[in-house]
C-alpha cells in the first residue's frame, strides 16, 4: 500500500464509522448467539485455567473449580454457572466459595474484544493478527486479576485456627474490597475494560502504520 493510500484508510470518516460498527455489533450478535454452543467447552476451560492462575500464587488454601448453576450464593451472579470453592491443604473444604460466571466474568468480554478486532478496523484477519495476539494477552491478564480480587476478598474473610487466611490491613482491605466491586461486581467493567484495551492498541497500531510527514 502507497503513502497516500495508507494515510486514506487511516481517515475518519461517517461512513466509514457507520460501517465499522453495523460489522462490530453483528460480530458481537454472532458470538453471543453462539455461546450456548461453545459453553459446553469454554466453561470448564475458563474454570480450570482460572484456578490454575490463582493457585499459582501458593498457599494453604487451594481454588477448586465446580460446575454449579444455583444456591443461596446465585442470586447476585448473572447467569452462574461455576462455583470457585476453597479447599484447605490440611482441613479439607470449608473455607468459603465465590459464585462465577464464565459467560459474564470472562466470555462476554472477550466477545466484545473479538467484535471489534473483527469489525472496528478495514482489512483481513492477517492484517489484525497482531493487535488479536496482544488485545487477548492483556485482556486475559485483566481476567486472571478481577478472579483473583475476588479470592483475596473470600481468602480475608476466610478464618482458619482464628486467624484470617489472607490477613490485611484496616486500608488494604478497604482497597481491595473497592478494587473488587470495581473488577468483579460491576457490570460497567465487563464493558469498558475490553473496549479501552483494544482502543489503546489499535490507536498505537495506527500511529505506527501512519506514513512520515514530507
């Protein structure tokens, strides 16, 4: 592609607006659609990659994953279907559980990142492939740290011999609390976190693609 063409894709324009976002939200249709076919695979993938991240960390308390849809603990969990319950090394289980959502915490997001990769931006999936690599690694991060808020919230509330499993300051657990009603609770954030990763990389992307000034 020549300079003046490069700089011409790379223009803002209604149209070009208008079309980039009937193509994001029939990408997002699809997927959503989709997801009662693809749960079958995804929520235990989801689930034991996600423990697995957790239990990284090392400690007494090991994160086991369960496929659960209801309880007393489903009614603030939109569409539940997983249920992190914590088992201690010694003790066995006891030490409390988090109700999860593998469509709401982790899918939907990632639907709305795949959304705008595919219909945001002109140009085939070669050409996107490595704002897709980078736009997945970050956002999985974010998954993996809005799961974890989550357990250190459960492991301070957790006691074990009468000592809080994860022993936190008066402000630590203040923060941490904040941080997980801002990462795990809030509806807000499944939306905006997916849309500001990709909107960093593809603004980086296009500055890099934008031909030298004469």
């Amino acid at each position: 592609m020549s300079a003046v063409d490069q700089k011409k894709a790379l223009q803002f324009t209604p149209e070009r607006a208008k079309r980039s976002l009937k193509r994001t939200l029939l990408a997002l249709l699809v997927l959503i659609v989709i997801w009662p076919a693809l749960r079958y695979a995804y929520r235990p993938t989801y689930a034991w990659l996600g423990a697995a991240a957790v239990n990284l960390v090392g400690s007494n308390i090991i994160v086991v994953p369960e496929a659960e849809s209801g309880g007393a603990i489903a009614h603030d969990t939109p569409l539940m279907d997983t249920v992190f319950h914590f088992d201690h090394k010694v003790y066995g289980r006891g030490g409390g559980a988090i109700p999860a959502s593998s469509f709401y915490h982790a899918y939907f997001p990632t639907a709305i990142l795949l959304a705008l990769i595919w219909g945001a931006r002109d140009g085939d999936l070669r050409s996107k492939k490595k704002v897709l690599i980078a736009t997945l690694l970050a956002l999985h991060i974010f998954l993996v740290l809005r799961l974890s808020t989550a357990v250190a919230m459960q492991l301070n509330a957790s006691v074990v011999d009468d000592e809080a499993v994860l022993e936190l300051s008066a402000w630590s657990a203040k923060a941490l609390r904040y941080t997980k009603d801002l990462f795990w609770d809030n509806a807000i954030s499944t939306i905006l976190f997916p849309i500001a990763i990709w909107a960093f990389f593809a603004f980086n992307e296009a500055k890099d693609n934008q031909p030298a000034s004469r």
